[in-house]
C-alpha cells in the first residue's frame, strides 16, 4: 500500500514539474487571458493614421479580437499567438 | 653582433616568457570577474572584437524572410514582453534591476538608434545579427539560446517586434504585447 501511494506521488510530481517544460508553450499564453487597453487604437483613429502600417494592422486586429472576446464571441482561438505552432501563413520561414 | 640562431632564441625565451606571466596572472585569481566591476579597456576591446567578428561571420549568410506582416508584431510582441523586457526593457521604462545589474549591460532595444545612411542594408543586416543572437545566445553575457525552446518562426516574430519596438509609445506596447 505504501508503495502505491509513493507511486501515485512520484507521479503526481513528476506531472508537476514536466508541466514546467511547455512554459513557452504559445498555448499557454492564451490561457493568460488579458485585456489590451485600446485607447491607443482609439487616439489613432481620431488622428492621422496609417492603416497600412503593420503596427496599426496589428493593433486593430488585436482590439478587434479582444472586443469580440468581450461580447462572447470567441469561438475561435487566436491564432496570432500561434505563429510558431506551424497554423499561420509564415509556416514557409525556412531554418537558418 | 646577434646571429641569425640567437635572435631565433631571443624571440622563444620571450614568448616563453610572456606565456608563463600571462598564466602565472591567469592562476593567480588577481582579474576581478564580479559584474559590478567593468573589465578592463584591453580585456573589453578583445571581448567585444571578438562577439562582433564571430557574430557577423555567423550571421552573414541567413536570409531575411518578410517581417512586414501584422501577425508577427503579435506572436513577437507578446514573446518579447514575456522574455526580453526584463533586461532589454520597453517603452517608458528606463531601467531595470536587470538591466542595472548585469554585466555586460543589455542594450534598450526600446531606445530609437539613429541610423545614418544606407538604412535598408543597416535594417537587414540587423535582422540577421537579432535573430541569431536571439537563437544562439552569447556566452558568458546573460543573453541564452532561445533557439532551443523556440523554432526559428517564432524568433523572426521577435525580430519583426524588435523593427518596430522603438517607434511604440507605452500604450501601443500594452495592445501589442497582450496576450489575449
């Protein structure tokens, strides 16, 4: 009986300290779930914007997400966080 | 008169001689190695010259792909804010215990540098430079090898961040760096 409970244990650690392992893990990001403050995309819209610049593309794409996240519809996960897990359209980066 | 064979021993005895002072001084423990001391300016000259040559030979012939693309301002800013803030800090932060204590000091990455001319082959050659320093690290700097934990689109998406990263006010920061 012992030995099975030091089993269930050395499991239970082991589960706990592996868990550490996939800490960069993007998945692990989205489960941090917190909210952009878009009063910076708001001071872009009233003024002069460039909505070609990547960075104002990146901005509204990210409030876009979290304003729909907010009314409840977020039925898809975010891929943008993804880019590394091989989803996203820069999959053809080739290893240097 | 000196021969030909007593130069010859001249030049031997002093290079024995200066091999045994500098491993005389090398065993010595004399050289201070704590962070809060600077080396001095012969040992940073040799340190620096040496990651700078060894970093552009190494990072010479890697191919830039496109960091244009909105999605990798996310990916990589949301990296970036998890992995590199701490010591390379972001906008309206000056310093950190970080960036004070170590040893070399991380550059601010957030800080706009001036480039003067010839700005595109600048920005492409500091893209290669970034990524491979972000993949392999550099010895005995603090700076680690992210390339084992994370595959080389993800570090391209910190290279894209790090493009833009100094254009970014504090707000632009928080939005692209969230991780919603």
């Amino acid at each position: 009986m012992n030995r099975r409970n030091f089993a269930v244990v050395t499991v239970l650690l082991a589960m706990l300290f592996t868990s550490a392992a996939r800490a960069h893990d993007p998945a692990e990001h989205a489960a941090e779930a917190a909210a952009p403050d878009c009063r910076a995309l708001g001071d872009a819209v009233n003024g002069p914007m460039d909505r070609n610049d990547p960075v104002i593309q990146a901005m509204m794409k990210q409030c876009g997400e979290a304003a729909d996240r907010s009314h409840g519809h977020d039925g898809e996960s975010p891929d943008h966080h993804a880019a590394g897990s091989g989803h996203s359209s820069e999959q053809d980066v080739k290893a240097q | 008169m000196i021969g030909r064979s007593g130069k010859a021993a001249a030049v031997i005895q002093s290079v024995i001689a200066v091999g045994a002072i500098g491993t005389g001084y090398l065993y010595s423990g004399v050289y201070p190695v704590g962070a809060d001391v600077p080396h001095t300016r012969p040992v940073l000259w040799l340190l620096q010259t040496l990651r700078e040559r060894s970093i552009e030979r190494a990072s010479r012939d890697i191919v830039v792909p496109p960091l244009d693309d909105p999605k990798l301002l996310l990916s990589g800013g949301a990296d970036y804010n998890d992995m590199c803030a701490g010591c390379h800090l972001k906008p309206g932060r000056q310093d950190s215990d970080l960036s004070i204590g170590l040893y070399p000091r991380p550059p601010d990455l957030a800080a706009r540098v001036e480039v003067p001319d010839g700005r595109q082959d600048d920005d492409m050659q500091t893209a290669r430079r970034r990524f491979w320093v972000i993949k392999h690290g550099i010895k005995a700097s603090g700076m680690p090898a992210w390339g084992r934990t994370h595959d080389d689109q993800r570090i391209w998406a910190m290279v894209a961040f790090l493009r833009r990263l100094p254009d970014l006010t504090p707000l632009q920061y928080q939005i692209l760096t969230t991780k919603i």
